[in-house]
C-alpha cells in the first residue's frame, strides 16, 4: 500500500536529495499518521468506556498525542523547506529538530496523565467487562501501529528525518503496549485478577522513556553532535579521489537540518606544486563534491614537504610511537625549522573524540624520549586536538 501511495504523490520519488521532494515524503507520511491515529484514538477510547477498561483509554489518548505530532511534523516539513533569508542564511532545516523537541515534550505530558490516573486506579480498581468482538478491534489497532511503524522507519530512513524515526520507535512501543493490554484483559476475564491500573502505569512509564529518548537525541543535535564515521569516510573519500590530493584531516561539520551541513576539512597538496595550481585544485574539489554529497565544502590546503630524509625518517618514529598507543591517532602537518642550538620538530596530532586525557602526557613524554634518540637537537613543538568525528 505504501509503494502505491509514494508512487501516486511524491513525484520524483527517488531524489531524496531535493527538498521538494523529501517535503513530498514529510508530508505524506505525516498525513498517514494523522488519519490512522484518529481512526485509532476513536476506536480505543470507544472500546475502554465499553468494557470500562482506563488502560485502553490511556492508550487511546496515547494516540492522540500521536496525532498531534504528526500535525506538528506535517508543519515542521513545510517550514524547513523554505529557502534561506536575511535572518536564516543557512535555511530552515533545523526546524525539524525543534518539531521533534515539542513532540517529546507532548509524550512526556501525556505520560504524566497517564501515570496519575494508573496510580489512582490501582488504589480503587474497577471491574472489566471482557468482549471478544471489542478484542478484535483491539488486534487490529496493533497491527495497525505495526503498518505505522514500518511506513516511518522505512520513509524516515529514506530522506534522513530524526522525526519520523522516532515516530517509528513510538509506533512500535505503542503496539507493544496494546498487546499488553490485551493480554491484561484476557487475564483479567479467565482469571478474575485486575492489572489493568498496572498495565496502564506500565504504559505511562513506556511513553514516559519515550519521550525522554527522543528528547535527548534532539537536544543532542541541536547542541552540535559529531559527524558520523561512515559519513566523515564518505567526504574524506571523494576528496582523495582527485590526483593531487595526498591526504585529508581535520574534517568539521555543522548541520543545520538533515538536508544542508557545512563541512570544513583540510587538504594536503605537495609543497612543489604552484599555489595557483593548487588553488583551482581546491576550488574544483569544493565546487564538485559539494554538489555531489549536498554539502557547503570549504577546504584548507595544506602543503606537504615531499623530499626530506629527516623528516620521513622522524615520521617513522613517530607513527611507530602512536601504534603502541592507539591506532586511532592521526598525526599530520609535519615540518622542521633549523635553529643555531636546535631543530624545532613541530606535528600536530588528531585524537580520537574519547581519548583519556591522562594519557596525553605520557604520549609526549614518549615521542620526546623517541625522537631525541635520533638527534639530541630536536625539540618537539606538538599540538595534539580531539577530533570532531564519532
């Protein structure tokens, strides 16, 4: 069914890349959501005042909430895809963060409800009146929340929406549920024991994590997370890919939304090659791969001494220290300056994101050791950074 509804409404289907179309995909889906959930908190709240069932009610309202996010997504999908202006130079994208922040918020006060409400049922149960006809739609409300969770995850996936992942996880957890309360009620009829009040209070707690993991993760963009490993290989690859390029390093990104990130790294050129060359080298890498992975790239280049038997020889040594230490380590930027009593021998160093501090020193304290062996004149100038890399 979802492959027929892209295939009628979303043009273009697979340029995920263009903001038209990933809004197409937004707003597809949020539209989805919204109809499937009223149908679903109609249902649910019908069927818990029936067999007097507060958990079933719950999870109607649960629904609700779940609508009301799908109508804020419907709206961050529009806004986000309007194009930058004087106020916004870098777009809109980040409202999606910020939609996904109020539908945290919205689960975490709908889990308050239901957690209040749990506690006062569990002290003052009510009997459950059991139909097997109600129970029914009950399974079909469960599959129902499976569908939803599929179509997010999956269309979620595709254009790169932390919104409609998590709504995805939300769905998931809420079929979940539902069958909780479904068992609940059949136990409750065969065996005349009455959980619903803790059935109920497991569901608060259930959408309580939920909005809270969701939360965290925005709040955790927002603040500015690293750039992912796979995606930092990716843009390190296409640059490498142009002859000329011997080597890239401190690569940095700032997204402002799922579509549009700004990605600055640098490039090591050799040190013989004209810097007009190696210039219009850089303005073509910034131009090309910038269009080719949807990035605004700026490039720093570096130039790299390519003939010098003591410092290819001190990069050994170098390299050989670092191995015992962690291979993540990237050292880069090497270069002598000749002094009349000594030769400063400067690097710089690029740790990896949870490098122990501690170790720090003990790392310098070997490569002084190290690189003293070969000439007692050296002195190690070392700049050693973190990366900005998960």
């Amino acid at each position: 069914m979802l492959k027929f509804l892209i295939k009628i409404f979303i043009k273009d289907k697979d340029n995920v890349q263009n903001n038209k179309v990933r809004e197409s995909y937004g707003l597809l889906t949020a539209i989805i959501g919204i109809v499937s959930n009223l149908f679903l908190v109609g249902l649910k709240v019908t069927i818990g005042i029936l067999i007097n069932s507060l958990a079933v009610i719950a999870d109607g309202f649960n629904n609700l909430s779940d609508t009301i996010s799908s109508v804020v997504s419907l709206v961050s999908f529009k806004i986000s895809n309007k194009p930058p202006d004087k106020d916004h130079p870098f777009g809109h994208g980040r409202i999606e963060h910020i939609s996904a922040l109020v539908v945290s918020f919205l689960i975490l006060l709908v889990s308050y409800e239901i957690l209040k409400q749990s506690i006062g049922n569990i002290l003052n149960p009510e009997t459950l009146e059991f139909n097997p006809l109600l129970i029914g739609f009950l399974v079909l409300s469960v599959f129902i929340k499976i569908w939803q969770m599929l179509v997010n995850k999956r269309i979620g996936k595709q254009i790169n929406s932390e919104t409609l992942i998590a709504t995805g996880i939300d769905s998931r957890n809420d079929a979940l549920i539902t069958s909780g309360m479904i068992i609940a009620i059949i136990i409750s009829f065969f065996f005349k024991i009455n959980i619903d009040g803790y059935i109920s209070l497991i569901i608060g707690l259930f959408i309580l994590y939920s909005g809270f993991t969701i939360g965290k993760d925005v709040i955790s963009t927002l603040l500015g997370k690293p750039i992912k490993k796979e995606d930092a290989d990716r843009i390190k690859a296409a640059v490498l890919k142009y002859d000329g390029i011997l080597g890239v390093h401190d690569l940095i990104s700032h997204t402002y939304g799922p579509t549009y990130s700004m990605v600055s790294i640098h490039a090591e050129v050799a040190e013989y090659v004209s810097i007009e060359i190696s210039h219009e080298l850089i303005d073509k890498i910034e131009r090309e791969v910038g269009e080719e992975l949807g990035l605004f790239l700026v490039i720093h280049m570096d130039p790299v001494i390519m003939s010098d038997e003591r410092l290819d020889k001190l990069k050994e040594v170098v390299n050989e220290v670092l191995t015992n230490f962690d291979r993540e380590i990237s050292s880069h930027d090497f270069r002598l300056v000749d002094g009349q009593d000594q030769i400063n021998f400067i690097f710089d160093l690029e740790l990896p994101i949870n490098f122990d501090e501690e170790i720090k020193t003990t790392i310098e304290e070997k490569l002084i050791e190290e690189i003293k062996k070969v000439d007692l004149r050296y002195n190690l100038v070392v700049n050693m950074d973190y990366s900005y890399i998960s």
